[in-house]
C-alpha cells in the first residue's frame, strides 16, 4: 500500500510492484473490509482519486500490480483498475510499462509474485532480462535479522514512538492555533453538516413545557441512562425528543461479517475517505431532528451521552439558536488523546485535521454565554438541568 501510495509522488521511482494492495476504495467498502489506520486517505473519494487513479499518475514509469486469487483484497477491484488504468499506458505508448501478475495463493508475497518482481526490475531498471527464478535460500534466525541489539527499537537512546511524534505534533498545532476560533472552519472540517433527505432517524417525542431537550446516546434512545434522564426531564416538565442518531440504537447495524470489527470504526474511517466525518454526518442528523420535531419551543437545549456528547457540542457551537448543551462522560479533548497512547474513545469522535484549527475546550468558549456543562459520572436528570441553568 505505501509503494501504491509513494510512487506517484516520487519521480525518482523508475519502477515500481504493489502486491496484494491494489483494489479500489469502492471495492474495499463494497466487501466491508475494515481499514488500517494508516492506509486512510482523508477526503480523497470525493477528489475523484481512487486506486486507478493513483497508478495512472504514475504513467508512464513502469508499475506492476501482484495479486493473488484467494486474498481477503477484492481481487475484481483489482482486475477492474487494471483494465481501466492499462488505457492509459496505451494511450501514452508505453503499454509493457504496465502489468499485472496473479498467483493461486493466499494474502502473502509467495514465490511467484517474488520471481515476476525481480523480472520486472531487472528489465525496467538494468534493462536486461535474466534468470528470475529464486535459488534455494535459508531463512535467518531472529538474532541475525535484528537491526538492534534487542531487536525492539524503543531501547534505543533517545528512541521516539510514534506517540511520542504525535504528542509533540499536538504541542505544535496547539501554539499555532488561533485564540478565537472560525466556526466556519469547523462546519467545513465536519463536511458542512445538514439535514439530509432519506435518512431515517428514530425518535421518541414526549410533550411538555414550551423548551424542548433534545437527547442523544452513543447506546441509542432506548439504552438504560437515556431513558431514565428523559423521563426525568419529561417528569420535570419539558417537552423531550430522544433521537437514534445514524448507526446508532436501533440503525446500528447487527449483520455478521466474514471479518472481525467494529462497525462503528468501519463507518468512521469509510467517511473519513468521504470527506464528511461520521461525527459530522451525525452533527447533521441532530439539526434534522431538531427541525422535524412537531411543535414550536421557545428553547431547545441539547443532552449528549457518551460519544454523541460531541455531537451535541459541535451542533451548539454551530448553531447559536440552541440554548445550551450538557455532556456525559464525553471526550473533554482532543489534544488529552495525543497524551494517552492506551486511549481506547470511540474513533467516530474523531475530526480528521481537527487540532489544526480547534479543540474541544474551543468550542465550549465559542458556546458562552450560553450554557456549557460537562459531566464525567452517570448524574441525575437534577444535576444536568442545574448545569443548563433550567433550575
């Protein structure tokens, strides 16, 4: 994957192989093919640049794509970019400067995809063509392959992980930020979050008072907490919609997958490719609900639990017409996941590109005077309509 995704970038590469990578994006989601971290290419679907593309910035060095036939990669991904990106080579005049090979085996670099790769080398970079076929070799023990003395890297002096870049990263973005956010900016970060037709959005309404509470789970509306500090404010004497916010309560997928994941990080980095984080398309169902919700209030405060806490904080500092917002053992900060390596969040929380523009804490000063309270414990219906200032 790092061969597909430099080689385009380095006019120095004469000749290149990406095995068992090259597929498309639409593909790789189509088979529900959960994403490295790493491999994730923020906002690139929407740029109209997908693996065929990458390859055809290559043209006319030369590029051979390995596959093999029993791989977990979608192997008529991979036919369908060869076919649509060897045009190109055609068009350029440079055809043999671009194949691809396919072995019978599993997801490995086996034997056969090794032999086409020192073929391929040997013709586009020594050009001569020669022997390929691999001589007899023994594997080396551990001891002799390491580059260290204990073969882990962090024993080093001075070694660095890459949380410890990050951290520093973070400390970097956090001097160069503006003191006074653009909200803006965020919306755009978010992928400018709306109310989007043909997306169903379950939700309970129970009338009251003239103010509305609007209230939304990471578990879903029906989930234990939920219930119960929505009854409590209904009992209180407010009108409360509770909302199944996309993939969350009952639009939360539970079809088995041939792959062990979570859908909720499935959806996440899928629309990170997007461009409109998950975090952002939720932001968008909240306003949705908030306009579909029959009757007229004179207010509207927003109740977030757990990881849609964040979707309640984006949502009032984008829209100055919601009275104020309450978390629940929500994220406080994105800068406290860059000083955690062990954080284990919910990566739906999550904006790409977000600590170059805002925190959290950001929003919560774009949010006053309007009221802005977080709570880490399970409180009581009480203590939250005390922090909205409603008691």
């Amino acid at each position: 994957m790092l061969t597909l995704l430099t080689a385009p970038l380095e006019p120095r590469i004469r000749a290149a192989m990406s095995c068992c990578a090259v597929t498309s994006f639409y593909h790789k989601t189509k088979a529900l093919l959960m994403a490295d971290p790493e491999q994730i290419l923020p906002g690139i679907y929407p740029n109209g640049v997908d693996h065929p593309e990458i390859i055809a910035a290559v043209a006319p060095r030369a590029f051979m794509i390995g596959a093999v036939l029993r791989d977990f990669v979608p192997l008529d991904g991979t036919r369908r970019t060869y076919d649509e990106t060897k045009r190109i080579y055609e068009m350029l005049g440079q055809p043999n400067r671009f194949q691809k090979v396919e072995s019978d085996n599993e997801h490995m670099l086996d034997q056969n995809l090794r032999e086409a790769c020192y073929g391929w080398m040997m013709k586009h970079l020594i050009g001569e063509m020669g022997d390929t076929r691999e001589p007899a070799m023994q594997v080396e023990s551990e001891e002799t392959l390491r580059c260290t003395k204990t073969g882990c890297v962090m024993d080093l002096k001075k070694a660095r992980s890459v949380f410890d870049l990050n951290r520093s990263y973070s400390h970097e973005l956090a001097k160069q930020r503006p003191a006074k956010i653009d909200t803006n900016e965020v919306r755009a970060l978010l992928g400018d979050p709306k109310p989007e037709a043909g997306i169903d959005l379950p939700m309970t309404l129970v009338k009251g008072g003239d103010m509305l509470i609007v209230v939304v789970s990471e578990l879903g509306r029906n989930s234990t907490h939920a219930k119960e500090l929505s009854r409590a404010f209904a009992d209180a004497g407010f009108s409360v919609l509770s909302v199944d916010l996309r993939g969350c309560g009952d639009t939360k997928p539970d079809a088995a997958t041939k792959r062990n994941f979570a859908w909720e990080e499935f959806f996440a980095w899928r629309s990170t490719e997007l461009g409109r984080p998950l975090l952002g398309m939720r932001v968008g169902d909240f306003f949705a609900a908030v306009q579909r919700a029959p009757g007229t209030y004179r207010k509207v405060y927003a109740v977030g639990l757990e990881a849609a806490g964040l979707v309640a904080l984006h949502a009032a500092s984008l829209d100055p017409s919601i009275a104020g917002v309450a978390t629940v053992r929500s994220l406080r900060s994105y800068e406290d996941v860059m000083e955690d390596p062990a954080y284990k969040g919910s990566v739906s929380s999550f904006v790409w590109g977000a600590l170059t523009r805002y925190d959290l804490p950001d929003l919560v000063a774009a949010i006053h005077p309007r009221p802005c309270v977080t709570l880490d414990s399970q409180p009581t219906a009480q203590e939250i309509l005390k922090g909205l200032r409603l008691l």
